[in-house]
C-alpha cells in the first residue's frame, strides 16, 4: 500500500506540473473564481449528492465520514475500518456560447489527494484541494465590433484541512474539519486606446492586480443512519460551515506596454509604477457561511437513492479593493439528486456484478448576478466505480462523466455547455497490521 501511496503521489506531481489552468469559465472573472470543490469523484457521479457514507469511501464533504462502524469480514477479521487514500483529476471541455458566436476552451486539474486513518471510535483525515479557481480571457467589444477593453486572470483559492470525526453510537457520527485557506488572484486590465483615424495607439497603459489570500474556517458534520426493515437503511446527513473572513493583502502596478495593431497583443516595456492603494492594501473578504442537508434510502451494499439540498450566504461576499459595477451577489442554493447500483458486490465470477454504477443530476443558482441576470447551473452526471487489487475487493478506480450548462446568452452574457471527465483512485488497506509468522 505503501508503494502504491508513493507511485500515486509522483503522477499527480508529475501532472500537475503540465496541466493547464483549472478553468477556463469567464465566470471566474467574478469574486473569488468558479468553486471547484464539489466533492469526490463518487459524490459528482450521483450529481454531487453526498448523502451515502461508508467506511471503505472517502466523503470530502462531510467530517463524520472519518468515523464508522468496524468491518465484516474475513480480511479485516471483523475488528478495524481501513486506511482510506483517494486521488483525483479532472479533465473539461467547454463550448462558449454569445450572441456574437462560439469559442472553445479545455482545462485541466488536480482534484484531491486525501488519507483517512482510523483510531478506535475516532477517525482522523486530512488532505489538500483546490476550492476555486481562476481562468479567463475577455474582450470588451462595442456594436461596431472594436474591442475597448481585454481582461485575462489567473489564480484561485486552495485549501489544507484535517478533521476528526467520532462514533457515538452505532448509527451516529459526527466529525468537525479545520480549514486553512490560501491562494492568489491575479488580473490583468488593458484598455485599449484609439487615435481619431482608428488606428490602435503604440503605448498604451496596463494595469495588473494580485490579491494573496489566506484565512481559516471550520466545517461541522452529522450523520445518522438506521434501519427501517429488514433490508432498507435510511440515512441523512447535515453539514454546516461558519461564514469567515479571508485576509487579503493586494498590490496593483501600472506598467507601459506596446500593443500590436492586428492581434492586439502586448508587450511591457520598463515603465512600471506601483499604485498607492492606502488602506485597501489590505483588506478583508467574506467566505460564505454554508449548510447542507441531505436524505437516502437504500439496501446496503445493493443501491441507494438520495437527495441532498444546500444554502450558502454568498450575497455576503464583496471585494473592496476590485468591485465590478456590472456584478452582485445573492443567496446560493443546490440540489443534488443521484444514486448507485450493484449487482452483487460479493460475487466471484462476473466482474460486472461487483462493478458500481452512478447517475444523478442537479440544479443550482451560483448566486453570481451579473447585468441583472441570476448565473444558474444544470448538471447530469454518470460514473463507474471499477474494483481493482486481488487481495481485497474494496479499493476501487471510479470515472465520472458530466454534463452540465452555466450561465445564459441573455444581455449579451456567455453560457457554458462543459463536458467533465472525472478520474480518480480510493485505496483501502491496513496498513498498521502486525505480521506474523510461524
């Protein structure tokens, strides 16, 4: 398990030193970017629905999912709950979509990487995750088609956590994260100047914005699960993540650049200039209080179906220091549908049978106004969870592929259509086991 935890970390490093950035919505152009953190890969096959928790699967949402009940059977001898180590990547095409036409964008990007370690009634988890992220290319384009402003960013907010989640009862747990925040968002502005004849001005002025985040914020977890019959289990969950402040320290620089007149493309030149910002060099940035609950029933072990609702207080959020006129915040909210199938997860023969199938959908207001049009989201998602190892059967390779549409073509605004191509590994072993020998 140990070789397999080394091989893993050096391809995702490997990879993330070629991937490209984490998103190419110009929605990121908004806050803090486009929320990337939306769950394991399980979690997103099901449309994002969280509400399932067991010991051999990792739940990124919820901290209760570190604790849980012991393991039957005859490899853990009944008496433990598995080291869990997950790793995930995600690959995106996207069509963009106004009323001028269509433009195509791909990313690429690290998801997770996460280990779950079991210590009695009490579970400890701990990992690294980008949560938002920032990639965008605009042009400003007036009715006689001259563009007058071009915009690109880069950045995002990634986030460390550890947690502890504890077994009270046999049907309840509950668990609580830690969360430090940090990151940097960087924005470059370029306002393109005309002479009286048309013609693009040589120098023109560019200006570049960063802001360097980082704060901390905690997140609690329930979950409850109890048999209704003799075959269906009910479970709910419910999370709740306090709002908090991020600091955010800022600089803006004002630099002389050459613009080429036919592809509009920039050039600096040594005339570099920091602007005095005052008391906005740094400032303070609101992170969403957040609460989710959810419910499933199903037969352990055979499929469950879910539903999970979310409420976040983005209508909090603002930036001092970059406000943009044409943007607001409102109320987030999500709903998440899904669930899985198995044809029988202990079978020996027929590798299907023990292979886990997903779908789910979901619908979503991101709580990003711009020019007074609420930006929404639709999703509908698959994925297949395909056990690997000989030795036990509850590691598993998962795919998931998703479907889904942002924002709208409405006051000249840019809908996304995106395909997600979702991979990721969860291991299980005991890595703690004292060999013996005769």
């Amino acid at each position: 398990m140990i070789k397999r935890f080394i091989v893993i970390c050096i391809t995702i490093i490997s990879s993330a030193a070629f991937a490209q950035q984490g998103t190419g919505s110009p929605y990121s152009f908004y806050g803090i970017g486009s929320l990337k953190f939306k769950g394991t890969v399980e979690n997103r096959s099901m449309g994002g629905m969280s509400v399932y928790l067991d010991s051999i699967h990792f739940n990124l949402k919820n901290p209760a999912s570190y604790a849980g009940n012991p393991l039957k059977g005859p490899y853990f001898n009944g008496e433990s709950r598995p080291v869990k180590f997950t790793v995930a990547g995600t690959m995106t095409e996207s069509t963009l979509e106004s009323n001028f036409g269509e433009a195509n964008t791909n990313s690429t990007i690290f998801d997770y990487l996460a280990v779950s370690v079991p210590l009695g009634k009490f579970g400890l988890g701990f990992g690294l995750l980008p949560y938002t992220s920032v990639g965008y290319k605009l042009d400003d384009i007036t009715d006689d088609s001259v563009i007058v402003n071009r915009f690109s960013g880069e950045g995002g907010l990634n986030r460390v956590f550890a947690g502890l989640g504890y077994q009270v009862t046999e049907k309840l747990s509950v668990g609580m994260d830690f969360n430090y925040n940090f990151g940097n968002i960087q924005n470059v502005a370029l306002e393109i100047q005309y002479t009286p004849e048309g013609d693009v001005v040589q120098y023109q002025t560019s200006e570049f914005n960063r802001s360097d985040l980082s704060g901390l914020n905690v997140n609690f977890g329930l979950n409850y699960k109890t048999m209704i019959t003799d075959k269906l289990e009910l479970s709910t969950t419910a999370t709740y993540a306090p709002g908090n402040k991020l600091s955010s320290d800022n600089i803006r620089t004002l630099s002389t650049v050459t613009v080429d007149a036919t592809t509009l493309q920039t050039t600096s030149v040594s005339n570099t200039i920091e602007a005095d910002l005052g008391e906005q060099k740094s400032t303070k940035l609101t992170l969403p209080a957040t609460v989710s609950f959810g419910v499933g029933v199903g037969d352990p072990k055979s499929w469950f179906v879910g539903t999970e609702y979310t409420y976040q207080s983005s209508a909090d959020f603002s930036n001092p220091v970059f406000p943009n006129q044409n943007s607001t915040f409102e109320n987030s909210s999500r709903i998440a549908v899904g669930g899985f199938f198995i044809p029988d997860y202990n079978a020996f023969s027929g590798y299907l049978k023990r292979v886990v199938y997903r779908a789910g959908f979901n619908f979503a207001n991101t709580g990003l106004v711009v020019k007074d049009e609420s930006i929404k989201e639709f999703g509908i998602s698959f994925g297949l969870g395909l056990p690997v190892g000989t030795r036990n059967m509850f590691s598993n390779a998962n795919l998931g592929l998703e479907f889904g549409k942002r924002g709208t073509t409405n006051q000249n605004l840019i809908q996304e259509n995106f395909i997600n191509l979702n991979v990721s590994l969860s291991l299980n072993s005991r890595w703690f086991e004292q060999r013996k020998y005769k």
